[in-house]
C-alpha cells in the first residue's frame, strides 16, 4: 500500500552552514506553495508532499525551489530564487521517498546569498520582563512582531513567541525583513 506522502530529500553543497541554516525548500505548482521544510546546517533537506497534492491536475509543473526561510506567505517577492522542476510521474509512482540529486547541483552564489541576507536579516531581542510591582515576571510569553505604517494606522505581524526564565529574562532569535522590504515580508 502507497503511504499518503511522498518525501523529497536531498542536499544543498557548497553552502556554509550559518547560510543553510536560513535556508528553505518549498514545493510549488505556480504561485502555489504545497509544502515546504528547513535545510539543516549540513545543507540537507526533507520535504513530505501529499499524494494527493502530487496527483490533482495542473496547468503548472511541479517545482522545488530552495530560497530564504520564512517565506512561504511571500515567496514570490524574492529575488533570484533558485528552482528544480519536478516529475509528476515519478512522484506519484515513488515509494515514500525520492532522492532529488539534482539538489547537489544548486550553487547557490554569494552574491545571491548577499542579496537575500541583505533583505532577510536575522534578529535577537533580549530583556527581562518587568510586572507594574517593578519584579521580574517568570514564564510570561514574549512575542517579537514587524510593525509597519498602513494607511489605515499600522500593521503588527507575529514573529516569534517565547517565554521568559525563572528570572523573567528572554530571547527571541529569528530572521525578518530589511531596509526596503514591504511591512509583512520576512525570512
């Protein structure tokens, strides 16, 4: 019996670990993102797409595009993506997973990597969290957002949600957008 998924695996080389670490794989049929995981530090990668997802009829082929983390709500602004068409066919036919070799061949250059980090940029915010009584407030939930200007006031979008120590003490890591992104785009 087929299992319900089909998972896509491979390796990005020739990247440095602190790049591949903000690094993504999305599986997409046009503007369509199906799925999508991280690349691991080592460069490696699994995306699991639904059979169903694979099989559904398309005007648009099949593609894994690897580009910045945390961009699945908006993949098509980034610039210089890097795109592997994939197989229908071999898709629906494969059994659990599918080695996606071609993957070794992206090079990604350094002047896209600095390109994307330039607009991605990765981010740490650290504090304590300080109750009306002036102690520290242990356990309280931290959410880092990007606020921008609309024209109706501002737009504030979640990031990244932590909560503080024991001491109230906290920090949120993550990777948003740069000078000239729109408001709710980040990596």
């Amino acid at each position: 019996m087929a299992t319900k998924k089909v998972g896509l695996v491979g390796t990005l080389s020739k990247v440095k670990p602190e790049d591949a670490a903000r690094l993504a794989v999305y599986v997409v049929r046009g503007p369509e993102i199906l799925a999508h995981s991280d690349v691991s530090s080592e460069g490696s990668f699994r995306v699991d797409v639904s059979r169903a997802t694979v099989a559904s009829d398309s005007n648009y082929g099949l593609e894994a595009v690897v580009g910045p983390a945390g961009m699945s709500g908006h993949l098509s602004q980034v610039p210089q993506l890097h795109r592997l068409p994939l197989h229908r066919a071999e898709l629906e036919k494969a059994e659990g997973t599918v080695h996606l070799a071609a993957a070794d061949k992206l090079v990604l250059s350094a002047a896209t990597l600095k390109l994307w980090w330039r607009w991605c940029r990765s981010y740490c915010v650290s504090g304590t969290v300080i109750g009306p009584t002036g102690c520290p407030v242990p356990g309280a939930r931290v959410t880092v957002n990007t606020v921008g200007h609309t024209l109706g006031g501002f737009s504030k979008i979640p990031r990244v949600t932590v909560n503080a120590d024991e001491n109230g003490f906290f920090t949120a890591c993550g990777d948003g957008p740069g000078p000239g992104a729109p408001p709710d785009a980040a990596a």
